[in-house]
C-alpha cells in the first residue's frame, strides 16, 4: 500500500514496535466521544419508535418507514465520509475538522427530533423523518473518522489497547446513563411531549460534552500510520465480499445486531403492555446493560481458554434461550421477564466483545494477499451493515406491529389494544429475536469454515499473528446500538486471542 507522508506522519515498523505512550489527555479525551456514540446508538432504537406510535398516534408501519429509512442513509453516506476524511488526511490535512463538524450539528439535531410542532399522524412521521436524516448524518460525520484515530495514533497494540479501553469504558457509561435516563425523563410528565422535549434537550447536551471533548482532547494526537481505503463504494463492497471469512463474520455481526436491535426496540412496547407500566422499561434496560461490565472478563476468560469462536457460541446459544424464556413472561409472573432479560444481558456482553476479537487474521490475510492495509474500507463494511442492522430492529418490530393489528395513540387518549397486538409485542420482543440468533449461528459456522480454508491455503501462521496485532483494534467496537461496555485489560488482550487461534487453526 501507499502510506501518507505529511507532515505530521511519521514512518512506523508495521509490527508495532512500542513507541511512546500517548499523553493521557488525549486517550481519556479521545475516549469521550464514545460518549456520544454510545448515546446516539442508544437513544433512537429505544424510544424514538414508541414516541411515533403512542405520543404522535403514527401509524406503526409508517413509524417503522421513519426510523429505518434515514438509519439505511447512513449505509451509502458512510463510506463517502470515510473516502472525504481519508483524502483530507492523505494532503497532509487532520479528521478534526470532521469531528468539530458533528459535534456543532448533532446535538441540537437531536434535540429537535423530539421538539416536533403539535402534529400527528403522516405530518409528524415526515417532520420526525427528516430531522432524523440530518442527525444521522451529523453522526455520521463524527463518528466515521472517529473510529480510524486510534489506528493512527499509534502501531503498538499495548498502546492502542490504552487508548481504546478509555473508549469502551466511556462506551458502557454511556449506554448506562442514557439508556436510563432518555425515558425516565420522556415519561416523567406521562408520554406527554413536553417530557420528550426535554429529553430531547437533556440527551443533546451529553452529545456535546463527548463531541466537543473528543474534539478538543485529540489536538496533540500525533499521527504515525493510516489504512488506505478503497476509492468507491463498489470497490469497497467488492473487496469485503472477496474475502468470504470476513463476509461471513460481518453478516453474522449484522444479523446478531438486528437481533438486538428488534429486542431494543420492543422494550418500551413490552414494559408498558406487557408489564403495564411504561416506566418499568428502565430497569428492564439496567437488567439487560448492567451485567456487561461484570461478566465480559468470563467471556474474555473463556475465549482464551477455549477459542473465541467457541466463546460466540455459547454467547449465541445462551441468547437464544434467554430470549424464548422471555415469550412466558405473561403467562407466569413479571420476575421472570426481568430474570430473562438478565440473561440476555449476559449473552449480549460475549456478543458484543468477541466478534472485535476475531476479524484480525482474516485482515491479516488480506494484507498478506494484496499487499496493502485495507482496514479502513473493512472498517467502513462492519459498520455500515451494523447500521444497516440496528436501523431493521425498529423496522421489523414495527411490521410485527402492524400485522397484529397495533393501534397508535396520541399523548391525551390511550387506545386499548387488541390481544393479537399483546402476542405480537412479546413474540416480537422474544421469539423474533432467537430465531435470529440461530440464523446468526449459521453465519457462525460458515466463518469457521472459511477462516480454516485461509489457513489451509498456505498463510504463515507467523506473519498473520504479525500483521493481526496491527489491524484488529481498527475495527469499531461499538453497537447500537453503536454497542456494548468492557475493560480496558479486555481490548489489551485482544492480540492474544488472534494469537491463540492462529496457532488452534494451525
């Protein structure tokens, strides 16, 4: 490959020798924006659905069409943000300006989404459609270049593994603090607008303080490598499906996202007609999030053990019961819907990490076959069919709705549902998503297949150990949405699981 030679680029051995460390400014200040990204991937999938169908009396599959349309944007926009920041960054330019961008526009974007005019209906799902659109792209502009510094920041993975776990740890703050508050403040006044209004505002200020902070932090950030990424969107695309392992692991990533998004989307559903109270949806959210921090150093603990691969498994099978557990909720007792989430957020803690763990030797392969580092156009792949994912979550679950007969409602008058529309709201949150999962399986085992064809195809085992240690870090760890929370000694061992399964392959 090409590597950039501006002024403020130095050249690095690509084995990632130790250099200095980053001053700790940058890394707590580069960690911040994950702040932002953890809100925003947050947010929208939880509650934004629900304000549509109940507090604008939008019908449910035009709802759906409203959220998952300007989500699907972001797959096209994606990639041209990345090709622009990566030209700006090739003329000896910097991505700050990129951030500045996203952080001017995103949070009164967002507030605005939830300041709509006395509308109902059609209008409002337009009003809502549109600004929706603006803040992705907003997002967008941020976080695309944002997710590609730590990989410029330095080539030593113990380095980067600093950097990156102030990121995460950010990440799970922040989809703890918002995912609790946005609905503990939209339902303070009882799903009356004004309560989603100051939501609105509230959650817009947190997007800030990461934004501005991230921006602001990463100004003595040096630059000593960049990944070279693809010149159009067609080649992108036909690079990522030429490497069949990473296809593979990037469509089960996708499927596993719309597993959770569909689940995300169903909370608030499920808190207010299955348990009867809108509010119950904050500690349904704390079950599912607060066992992340706790449980992902078993993950970890296992994926050394027995194979990261193995680890998925178990995390996918472990999801997959916990979430059919949760269709009996109404026909026992409401401690066994909260135990069930529990689990899910068990699973979802192993879902969230080990997949960042394992593209690293199929990259690796990559490089070792073309020449060149592509991390950024594979960067680009991954998230751009998350996003594709998480912006399906509400859709699907909107369909679910609309073919069980859900009847929309306005703040003042809550109609009274159909029990179809009852089933359909806890098969949507429950059953919809285990099937998902096991199709996410299938996907699983397929990479398998082809990560052992790589190896079997004669790559050293040695040099893609080598050149994994310089790329796995570059693919986001994020979900939304955006998303999932660990220690930073979980990325710092990151290596070593690509190291431990290199030689398994072998």
């Amino acid at each position: 490959m090409t590597k950039t030679t501006g002024p403020d680029v130095a050249d690095a051995p690509s084995g990632g020798t130790p250099g200095p460390p980053r001053p700790r400014t940058v890394r707590i200040g580069y960690g911040l924006g994950s702040f932002a990204t953890g809100t925003f991937g947050t947010v929208p999938g939880l509650i934004l659905l629900y304000y549509l169908t109940d507090v604008l009396a939008v019908p449910a599959a035009v709802a759906g069409a409203a959220v998952f349309l300007p989500k699907a944007w972001d797959v096209l926009v994606n990639p041209l943000i990345g090709a622009a920041a990566d030209r700006r960054r090739a003329h000896g330019g910097s991505r700050r300006p990129f951030l500045l961008a996203g952080a001017v526009t995103l949070p009164p974007l967002f507030a605005l989404i939830f300041a709509a005019p006395p509308l109902h209906g059609a209008a409002a799902a337009v009003y809502v459609s549109v600004l929706f659109l603006l803040a992705a792209t907003a997002y967008a502009v941020f976080q695309v270049p944002y997710v590609t510094m730590p990989a410029e920041m330095t080539e030593d993975p113990v380095e980067r593994g600093r950097v990156l776990g102030w990121r995460v740890g950010f990440l799970g703050t922040a989809i703890l603090v918002s995912g609790a508050l946005a609905p503990a403040l939209a339902h303070e006044d009882g799903d009356t607008p004004a309560g989603y209004r100051t939501m609105g505002i509230v959650i817009g200020a947190l997007l800030a303080l990461g934004m501005f902070g991230a921006w602001r932090s990463t100004r003595r950030a040096p630059v000593v490598a960049r990944s070279e990424a693809e010149g159009s969107l067609r080649a992108q695309f036909t690079a990522g499906r030429e490497n069949r392992a990473f296809a593979a692991l990037a469509g089960m990533w996708a499927v596993q996202a719309l597993a959770v998004g569909v689940m995300l989307a169903g909370t608030q559903y499920f808190a207010t007609y299955t348990l009867g109270s809108a509010g119950a949806v904050t500690p349904l959210f704390a079950c599912m999030i607060g066992p992340l921090v706790l449980v992902m150093p078993l993950w970890n603990r296992l994926a050394r053990a027995r194979g990261t691969a193995y680890a998925q498994w178990c995390a996918s099978l472990l999801f997959t019961g916990a979430a059919a557990l949760l269709f009996l909720t109404p026909y026992t007792a409401p401690a066994l819907g909260y135990a069930a989430v529990a689990l899910v957020g068990v699973a979802y803690a192993g879902l969230q990490l080990l997949p960042l763990t394992m593209p690293a030797h199929t990259l690796a392969a990559d490089t070792r076959r073309t020449g060149r580092r592509r991390t950024a156009t594979f960067t680009g792949l991954w998230t751009a069919a998350e996003t594709l994912a998480m912006a399906l979550g509400p859709a699907l679950f909107a369909l679910v709705l609309t073919v069980t007969g859900f009847r929309s409602s306005d703040a003042d008058e809550r109609v009274a549902q159909p029990s179809a529309a009852h089933t359909g709201i806890t098969a949507g949150m429950s059953l919809l998503p285990a099937v998902l999962s096991l199709a996410a399986l299938l996907l699983l085992a397929r990479y398998r297949r082809e990560s052992a064809r790589l190896e079997a195809d004669g790559a050293a085992a040695s040099d893609i150990e080598e050149t994994g240690r310089a790329v796995s870090d570059a693919i986001p760890a994020q979900s939304a949405a955006d998303s999932a929370a660990s220690k930073a000694t979980s990325l710092s061992s990151e290596p070593a699981h690509t190291q431990e399964e290199s030689h398994r392959a072998r």
